[in-house]
C-alpha cells in the first residue's frame, strides 16, 4: 500500500478538485506529479501553445493575461497558492488564450495531460470539480469585465486595493505592486492609475510609498468601491 508520507500528497489532498479522493488514490497521484520551482517572470504558456500539462500552485502568484493588438497587456486573473491553470486548454480546444506568468517565486506540482485525462475518465467527481473550477472562474472574468464597462477607475481602484488587503492578510500596507502593475490589473493606463492615486491621497484615503499603498481610511475606501 502506498505510504502518505510525501509533500506532495500532503498538498494534493488539499486542492478543490481532488478532494474527492481517497488518501490511496491521493498517493497514486504521487508518483505522476512532479514538483518545481521557478523565479518570477517564468511564462509558463502564451496563447496557440498546447495545453500538454496542468498547473497546480503551491506557493507564489501567477497572473494569467491577454496582450491587445495595440500591445495593452490585460490582466485576467491573478492567481494564488491553491489555485490550478492550465485546465482550459485541457477541456476545451487543447490550446490556451492566454499568457501564463510567475510573479513571484512559485512552487508548483505539474501533471502531464494524458494523467489528467485518465483520472477524469477513470474518477468522474474529479470530472465535476474540474467543470466546477471552470465555472467560477468564467464567473470572475465575467465579473472584471462589467466592472471595466461600467464602474468608474476610482471605485475601481478602491475596491482592488481592499482585495490586495485581504489577500495579504489584512495588513495596512498592500506592497509589491508597481504603479503598472495595478494598471494592467484594473484594465487602465498607468497614467490614469498614477493620478488616480493621488487623488485618493489628497482625500486622506491612503498614502504612497514605492510599491507600497497604505490604507488610511477604510470605511470610506469601502464606501467609494461599493459606489
């Protein structure tokens, strides 16, 4: 009988899709997963390639994007530990829309595309869970886009920088995010994000630091993204 003695059963047991599995079946996953490591600015896919691997992050972040003709670079999802990618390409069409890249140092465990077709096939739970995970992140981008077609770069922006709080554990200061990063995650220009920014600032809602926003005044933070 296999022995739950690894890290990466440990890990795989809990990630939503494969919660339905058995610690046996958990430790038979172990010896067709691999484990990595990579350093920020890794691009793991770009749109055409083929979807051959799926993705399943252990630690770090990975920003999932689209680049526009005129060269914009669009954010759609921002991913943390938990998190699986590479899974459209591997239900649909077999190719991906979109970049995949490492923000920070990322570890991930990589299963290959014909071990995840045969635990589909053979586990139809994890089949569900999978349509499942798809289902909510269509309801996310969905979500993005209606904020973009209608909410104003304030509100905006407001409500990104209370995401990036609670994501990082509820802490005042949001760090590790460029004036362009949060541009290309709202959808805007770094121009506008800038004067935005500061607009924010002289109303005593934050202050700036490089790669730093300290929220000063939630309540009215809250308020202007709930406008």
């Amino acid at each position: 009988m296999p022995q739950l003695n690894s890290a990466k059963v440990d890990y795989l047991s809990n990630i939503q899709v494969f919660r339905d599995l058995t610690p046996n079946e958990l430790a038979q996953m172990d010896r067709q997963v691999t484990m990595s490591t990579c350093q920020p600015g890794k691009i793991f896919y770009m749109p055409e390639d083929s979807g051959e691997v799926l993705f399943l992050l252990k630690k770090g972040r990975v920003q999932l994007y689209r680049i526009a003709p005129n060269g914009k670079k669009l954010v759609v999802a921002t991913l943390g530990p938990g998190a699986i990618f590479g899974e459209m390409s591997l239900v649909g069409q077999g190719m991906h829309n979109t970049f995949a890249e490492s923000v920070d140092e990322c570890v991930l465990c990589v299963m290959s595309r014909s071990d995840v077709e045969r635990l589909v096939q053979e586990k139809p739970e994890v089949a569900f869970r999978f349509v499942e995970a798809l289902g909510n992140r269509l309801t996310q981008l969905e979500a993005h886009l209606e904020d973009i077609a209608f909410k104003s770069i304030p509100t905006r922006l407001a409500a990104l920088l209370l995401k990036l709080h609670e994501e990082q554990g509820g802490r005042q200061t949001v760090t590790g995010y460029t004036h362009q990063d949060l541009s290309e995650m709202l959808g805007t220009y770094r121009e506008t994000v800038t004067q935005t920014l500061n607009d924010l600032k002289a109303d005593g809602l934050i202050s700036i630091a490089r790669k730093q926003v300290v929220l000063l005044n939630m309540p009215l933070l809250r308020k202007l993204a709930d406008a």
